[in-house]
C-alpha cells in the first residue's frame, strides 16, 4: 500500500510543496519589493503632480507677467544656491512637498485616472476642441492631441465608469455669458458622459472653470401631509441638495413611523413677501392641478380658500362644502361671481387695514385671516366668455393681484404651457413666482422663468416633476408631493387617505 494513504489523509507530492513554497517566496520578495520602493512612488507622483499643477498655473499667469514671474524665480534659484547647504535644504524641501503631495490616490481632490478612465476624459477633451478652440490662438489650451490633463481640475467617476464629477478650464474668450454658447457646451457633455442622468453646470465666469455634476434622481414617493412648516410658508415640492440648505421631515412611500429629511421648495408669501402670487404652467397631465390642490390643503390650515376651476372637470369637487371654503364654481356664471366678491372682499380688506392703522386701533381678525384664490384655467374662462360677450374673468384678477399683498390675499394661477399667450398681461406680470411641470423644451422653460434650468432634463418626467422660481432666486429642480384628487377611482389607496386626512370637516348648513 502507498504510504500517503496508510494514515487514511492524502499527503501532498513534494512537487507541489516545492511549487507552494515558491510561490509563498515570490509573493513575499514582491511585497517587500513594493514596500521598500512604495516612498519612490509616493514621490514620483507627488513630483507628478506638482509638475502638472505648475504647469497649470503657468497657463492661467497672463503673458505680461510671465517675464516678471521668470525673474523672481531665478533670483530665488540663485539665492538658494548662494547659500550654505542651499541646494541640500532645497532639495529636501522638494522632496517633502512631493511626497505631501503624492499621498494616498488623491491630490487636491483630483483622483488618479485609471486606463479606461484616462480615455474617456481624452475622449470628452476631443469633442470640446471645436467649441473651446479659436483658429488665431497661438497657445491653445484645446487642440487635437493636446494635453487633456492641464484641462481636468477633478474629476470622479461611478462604478460603471461613467463620470460622476467634472471640473475643466476653458479659454478666457470663450463667451460664456450667452447662453447659446453655453447651450452647445452642456449638449456636448451630456451626450457624452452617458444620457439617462440630470447633470448640474456651474459655470465658474471669473475663473473659466465650468463643473459638471451628476444628480441624483428627486423622490417622487412623498404624498400629501400635514409638513412642518411657518406661518406663511408653503411646500410647493421638493428639490436636491444642492439647492437649498434647509431639510423638512417627511413620510415617504409606506414608513409611516419614519421621517426622512428631504430639502423643500418654499414659498413664502404674506405682506414682507417679494412674491406675493404664484403661476404654474404646464401641459395636460403635468401636475399643475395637483400643485393646486396641495397648496389648497396647506392654505386651509390658517385661511380660506376659493376655488376657480375653469377646465370644469370636478378636480376640486373634495373641497366643495369644506370648513374654510367659501366656494369651488366650474361655470363662467359662478366663476364671474365670485371673482367679483373676491374684487370686493379685496377692496374692503384694504379699507379696514387703512382705518385700524389711522385709529392705532389692530387689524381685524377677519383681515388678518389669509384669503387664498385658486384659478384653475383662466384662459378656457376667457375664451368662453370673450363668445358669449361676457366680461373676462382675468381682468376681474387685477385687483387681487395688485393690492393682495397688503390685503393679506394670495392668487394661485395654472394654465396650459401652450395658452400661456392667453392670459392677461397683468397675470403675467404679477406672479412672480413661477412653476414649470412636465415635459418642456429649455427655451419654454426659459420663457417663463426668465432664465434657462441649470440642470439637463430628467429622463423620464413623471406628474408634479419640473422648475420652481421664486422671484429673481435661482432655479430649482421641483417635485410635487402626491395630492390625487381622493374622488378618482383610478388614484392610489394610499394617496386617496393621505388626502381625505388633510381636509377639513364638512361645514354645517348654518355655517354656510
């Protein structure tokens, strides 16, 4: 009998315990081989990249200091060399700051490339060449074959290998202040670090850096609640980090015991504000109703509520008999009615706010009280009446719209994105902020805003996703919490409770 098999346990040939231990060797001599050169190398890229932030500075000195620059630095050369153990303590300096800088696998915030990485910033560097390249340049910072590493300042990328954060220089000539030159650029980048993500541009004008930043997707499961907010502050949705600095706690999707902290969109109105009214905008299916319809629930809290619905579709029908709702009218008869009381109830708000500061005496409760007008399609009521020879329903606005800031009167206006020329120009001007729901090209969003969206479209735009606003502010990214109206079958279980909890109970017949 063998004897590696007496003992009843296989007993490995000597052949392969030679074969092991050489590998055990090899492996050991390769790791002290890389420890003991492991401070070259931390050196060998700290003087990598200090050589290439050098050569960056050098690009950004303007050519009549260059001369000056030369001079002081070969005066501080000579300087050093004159002195005793100079070139000794200068070359230890050196070495000091290469391996400060060689550290780790970062530099300023600038990740190490790999292969594939390094191909694909070459490849990004190319196709900005046609944009960013002036023919009469004699040094150009782009070029066919140029040095694509003096343009990236930082640079991340995600697992895939599609990157995540960009940070690059551009010529000084480049007109980055109009638009359409900034248009072409964005295009290009999108295209080609990978479609299907929102990408940030922030365009450095003082410093020719432009950065680029993939978001993350807004959460679209919040629904309608009760959300912690301040008097005269309204959650118009929710937006990313990297807008607002503020976080409100909110349910999101089924953890009714959890709240997470999600940045908000709010609007602030009453008589400090600088946007008293506010005008949604978007096609059919947007979530401009929805918008409507949160905003009304918030506004019942503290205030009343008249609602316009001029698309006569019964959205608001919830509202209807409500504690704090004075009407919801569909036709153009109720409509013209209650505009009218509401022209009224403006100019009697206004006489007593008058009269209690020349008295010294307070303000009534009754015009302290927060009076909320909700028009839904004025532009539908417009044309029907503009038919039947009626007066418009929008002119009947104008008083609330230019004295409903003192008179503690706040006038939320949605329409069609494609009407938008059908609405009165006092409509136009007087809501000052603004949202844009839905699919929309940037040149429609531009128009209403004022100024193009900083971020690329969404892949995919589901209902209340879209851009908020607020006076001359920035633009935010916006998405509307789910507020389905609780009388359509087709809404979910749970949006349909979350809004019957928010509204009020029903009035009594007297109290009507």
């Amino acid at each position: 009998m063998d004897r590696r098999t007496l003992t009843g346990v296989p007993v490995p040939n000597a052949g392969s315990a030679r074969y092991d231990r050489g590998r055990g060797l090899l492996r050991a001599a390769a790791d002290h081989t890389t420890d003991v050169l492991y401070p070259l190398i931390v050196i060998g890229r700290g003087l990598r990249r200090l050589t290439a932030a050098g050569r960056r500075r050098w690009a950004r000195t303007p050519r009549d200091r260059r001369g000056p620059a030369l001079l002081l630095a070969a005066a501080g050369v000579a300087a050093t060399a004159l002195l005793p153990h100079g070139p000794l303590l200068a070359v230890a300096a050196l070495t000091a700051a290469a391996a400060w800088a060689g550290r780790g696998g970062t530099a300023a915030g600038k990740a190490v490339p790999g292969e594939a990485e390094a191909e694909r910033l070459r490849t990004l560097y190319e196709a900005l060449v046609p944009y960013f390249r002036a023919e009469d340049d004699p040094d150009p910072l782009y070029a066919h074959g140029g040095d694509w590493e003096a343009v990236f300042l930082g640079h991340a990328f995600d697992d895939t290998g599609r990157p995540v954060l960009l940070e690059l220089r551009y010529p000084p000539y480049f007109p980055d202040g109009e638009p359409e030159f900034r248009a072409r650029i964005e295009q290009v980048l999108h295209a080609k670090c990978g479609r299907g993500r929102e990408y940030l541009f922030d365009w450095d004008e003082e410093g020719n850096v432009l950065a680029l930043t993939a978001l993350p997707p807004l959460p679209d499961d919040i629904r309608a609640q009760r959300f912690v907010t301040a008097p005269g502050e309204t959650v118009l949705g929710f937006t990313g980090p990297e807008s607002v600095r503020r976080t409100l706690p909110a349910v999101r999707g089924d953890a009714l015991e959890d709240a997470a902290d999600v940045p908000p969109v709010l609007w602030r109105t009453g008589p400090r504000s600088a946007e008293p009214h506010l005008i949604a905008l978007g096609r059919p299916g947007s979530g401009t109703t929805t918008l409507l319809r949160s905003i009304a629930l918030q506004a019942l809290r503290d205030g009343d509520v008249l609602v316009v619905d001029g698309s006569g579709g019964g959205e608001y029908a919830c509202l209807a008999g409500r504690r704090g709702v004075p009407a919801v009218e569909c036709g153009l008869s109720g409509a013209l009615a209650v505009l009218e009381w509401a022209v009224h109830e403006t100019e009697r708000r206004l006489l007593s706010l008058h009269e209690a500061r020349r008295t010294g005496h307070p303000v009534p409760e009754d015009v302290r009280r927060r009076l909320w007008i909700l028009v839904d399609r004025p532009a539908a009521l417009s044309q029907l009446a503009a038919s039947e020879g009626r007066p418009d329903p929008q002119e009947l606005l104008r008083v609330p719209l230019r004295h409903g800031r003192a008179a503690q009167v706040t006038v939320v206006v949605a329409d069609h994105l494609d009407g938008v020329d059908s609405l009165d120009g006092t409509v136009r001007t007087q809501t000052r902020a603004r949202v844009v729901l839905g699919p929309a090209t940037p040149e429609e969003t531009a128009a209403v805003l004022g100024v193009p969206p900083p971020t690329t479209p969404p892949p995919e735009v589901p209902p209340g996703r879209g851009y908020a606003r607020l006076g001359h502010g920035p633009v935010h990214r916006l998405q509307v919490p789910a507020t389905p109206d609780p009388c359509d079958e087709e809404c979910a279980e749970a949006d349909r409770l979350a809004v019957l909890a928010l509204l009020p109970e029903p009035s009594s017949v007297a109290g009507a």
